[in-house]
C-alpha cells in the first residue's frame, strides 16, 4: 500500500476497506463508515447465501415485476396500521379482503385482515376458535378449562406453537407410510365438545396435496345434527389458497362448504407478493370473536384491530392490491397453470430416470414434485440433495416425513414462476447426474452425510 496513503484514502481508491478488516460482529461499533462501505459490506456477506432461482425449497416469492418493485421501493416508509394519515393504504386492505372473499365464496359480508404472513393469520384464526367456543360453553355453562384442538402431522409448526403459546391441548392425528393427509375417519375420534374446531391443510409443506376436506366437512356436519357438536372447520391455505381456485376451480374446499368459517392464505406465497404479507378471512362478520377486536383513537382516528402486531409496512399490502389489479383471475390461472406444467414436465423426466418414485402425482397438488428413491443404492435422498448443491448449486429439500410416517424420506422440487422449461430440463439432467456420481462413490463422503442428516434445515 501507498504509504502516503490512509487505509480510508486506500479503500476509496482500490475498493472495500473490509477485503482485509473484519467485519463489525459484537460490540456495537463506535464509530461509523462511509455509506459506500457500509453497502459493500452487506453485499459481501449475501453474496455468501444460497440463489434465489435455484432454491426449490422454498415457497416464497423470489421475483416480482420491476412496476410492483417500484410501488413497494417508494412506499417502504408508510406505517401501515396509521390509518389517520395513510386511509388509502387502509381501503387497499379492505378491497383485497373484498376480493379474497369474493374469490373463496363467501356467502355474504365479511371481514379479516391482513398479517405478516400466515403464521399470524393462523394465531389469530386459531384465537377466535378459542373465543367463540368459550362464548358457546359458557351460555351453556360449562367448563371451559379444558379446550382442544384437531389437526394431522402434516400441519405447519406453527399449530404446535399456537396450542402451547394459548393453553390449548392439540390433539394430532399421525400420519401413516404411504398417508400423507388426513380424513374424516382420521379426525372423528379426536373430536368432542371440547373442540374449538379442526383445521385442514390445503397444499401441505411436505408433498403438496390437500386434506380431505369435503369429508372432513361432512363428518363436523352430522355431527353437528346427530350430537350438537358445532366444530368449526379453519382450512389453512397457506400455499394452497392462491393455488386451487385457479387450478382446480371445480373443487370444493372453502365456504361452499358448510363448517369452513375462517381461511387464512399467505399472499408472500403463491400470491406473488415478496415476504411478508398473509390473509385471513371470516365466513361472516360473526365468525370473529368481538373480545379479540380492540378499538383504540390513534392519531386521532378510532381504528378496530385485532392483530398481534402493530406498526408495519404498508408496502406488500399495495404490492398484492397490485397483483390482484394486475393480473386478475386470467392472469393468476395463467401462472398457475404455466408451473404446474412444468412440474409434470419435471415428474416426468425424474419417473423415466429409473432412479424415483413420485409421490401422489395423479392427485391435486400444489406446482411441486414430491419424490423418493426407489430400490436399493449406496446413497439416500440426504445424499442426493448434497450432490446437487455441491455439483450444481441446486437447494434441493431432504427430510424425512412426520410421525408415524418418520421413516420415509423426501424429496421435494418446487416449481415457481420463475423456474422455465429449459431450467427444468437442467434440473433434471443434474439430478441424474448427481444419482450417477453417488453410485460410483457409494454415496456421498460420510462427514458430509452426516452432517447433512443433523441439519435442521433439511
């Protein structure tokens, strides 16, 4: 270096003063950095991360169109939840709501809201399950101390948190080899008067498919005209709900059916909209809980609310009021349908590569291929999924399926917008190149197997 020269002077003249500085990672630091610097540095750090456009694991957007990005960008600053000052970001709430219940065939006036994403949406649709059974439990006197609540293994976490976190006892219905959803014979002796309700999956996390929810409808509707038991039905369509109205119009699974009362969807999913933005959306307005709607003057306006978090960015809402705007019901059944041929188009070079055995591909499923080695090899799905990121960069997901179905073992594509035939066609030649170089070697090393198997992640 320039002896002349200051490690500042340096920096600006050859580039980042942190090619040969640690970078800032404990104490707070006590001064500061020019912005250039400072831009540099965090472009440094993501450029360790995963690519977006290869990463089949998961199901958030990863690409929205520059006019959306340009609505989020200028709009990053409002306060979503400051309806005094920002009424318009307010009315795009309620219009994509409108939408939303239009879409899912409410039968009449509605209400819901936005939320982070479903994790939220899921809490507080949980929460007015809890309320409204404690409302009917206790116009009849009874005891409300011990309330449950119905769901398979093939739920997302977060119906586990929302029974430890709310004092509900969840009673979980296993899954099986070779059963992957959930029924009605599955759900009937689980339920009883203290049911807050049952939830449903529509496009599960693992490989895709929907619970049966027309019979699981049936079920809560005789039950409710043999016995009195009145069990809500909250179906969870997470991915699913921007999914089956647009590709499998014909199918009942909302509030066409009778014991549905609440839907929550994640518009940063198959929405189009980048993270974080969920939905979730009441049959009716009674289908909500009064005690959970709070009414508070905020700058000098009375706003009712009733989600867990309070100040946040009004921009994915706009993003999604523009995607509805944008694409209407055309363009959403266009991009629907565009991935999910190209997942039949991925199922079908993986069934003829000899090596797979595709998972429920004749059913409805979300625009993925679930699938598994079949026969016998020196190398496993774990094995598979470190070869293709380590030949090829792909982050294709490994795991191995809930209880009682623990002992088989996944893989899972997703196929997104932006995944084209020609990408596929990659895909699928690396996956049986991967295959090729694992039986050569006997598998993968044994220390990366072994840490690819304790990894969370997969």
């Amino acid at each position: 270096m320039n002896k002349h020269l200051s490690a500042d002077q340096a920096a600006m003249l050859y580039g980042n003063r942190f090619l040969t500085e640690d970078a800032p990672d404990g104490p707070f630091p006590e001064g500061g950095m020019s912005a250039l610097d400072a831009m540099r540095l965090v472009d440094e750090e993501l450029a360790l991360e995963g690519d977006p456009n290869r990463n089949l694991a998961t199901f958030v957007t990863t690409w929205m169109e520059p006019e959306a990005q340009r609505i989020i960008g200028e709009n990053l600053y409002r306060n979503f939840i400051d309806h005094a000052e920002y009424p318009i970001s307010a009315e795009l709430e309620q219009r994509c709501i409108r939408m939303l219940a239009d879409l899912y065939h409410a039968p009449g006036e509605t209400t819901g809201c936005r939320t982070q994403g479903s994790s939220e949406a899921i809490m507080l649709g949980a929460l007015s399950l809890k309320w409204k059974w404690k409302q009917r439990r206790e116009a009849e006197s009874k005891p409300i101390d011990k309330p449950n609540l119905v769901f398979g293994g093939d739920v997302h976490v977060v119906w586990d948190k929302f029974c430890r976190y709310f004092d509900v006892e969840p009673r979980i219905v296993p899954l099986q080899d070779g059963k992957y959803v959930i029924g009605p014979e599955d759900v009937e002796p689980h339920v009883d008067e203290n049911t807050i309700g049952v939830a449903a999956v529509l496009g599960t996390t693992f490989t895709g498919h929907a619970d049966d929810i027309v019979g699981i409808n049936k079920l809560l509707v005789d039950l409710k005209g043999d016995k009195g038991l009145d069990v809500p039905l909250h179906i969870d369509g997470a991915s699913g709900g921007f999914v089956w109205p647009f590709l499998y119009p014909d199918s009942e699974w909302d509030f066409r059916l009778e014991q549905v009362r609440s839907i929550n969807v994640s518009g940063h999913k198959f929405g189009l909209v980048y993270p974080g933005i969920g939905w979730l959306i009441f049959r009716e307005k009674s289908d909500l809980a009064e005690d959970l709607v709070f009414y508070e003057n905020y700058l000098g306006k009375t706003d009712a609310t009733f989600t867990l978090n309070f100040s946040t960015g009004a921009s994915m809402v706009l993003a999604q009021y523009y995607n509805f705007v944008r694409y209407g019901r055309e363009g959403y059944a266009y991009i629907m349908k565009a991935m999910q041929l190209n997942a039949e188009a991925l199922a079908s070079k993986l069934e003829a590569n000899g090596n797979f055995e595709l998972i429920g591909a004749d059913q409805e499923q979300l625009p993925l291929v679930a699938f598994k080695l079949t026969g016998e090899q020196d190398y496993d799905e774990f094995d598979v999924s470190w070869q293709l990121s380590a030949e090829r960069g792909w982050m294709l997901p490994a795991y191995t399926m809930p209880p009682n179905a623990e002992d088989v073992k996944v893989l899972r594509a997703l196929v997104k917008q932006t995944l084209s035939r020609e990408q596929i066609d990659r895909l699928a030649d690396d996956i049986q190149t991967a295959c090729e170089t694992l039986e050569k070697k006997g598998g993968a090393h044994p220390s990366e197997r072994k840490k690819m198997k304790a990894s969370p992640g997969y």
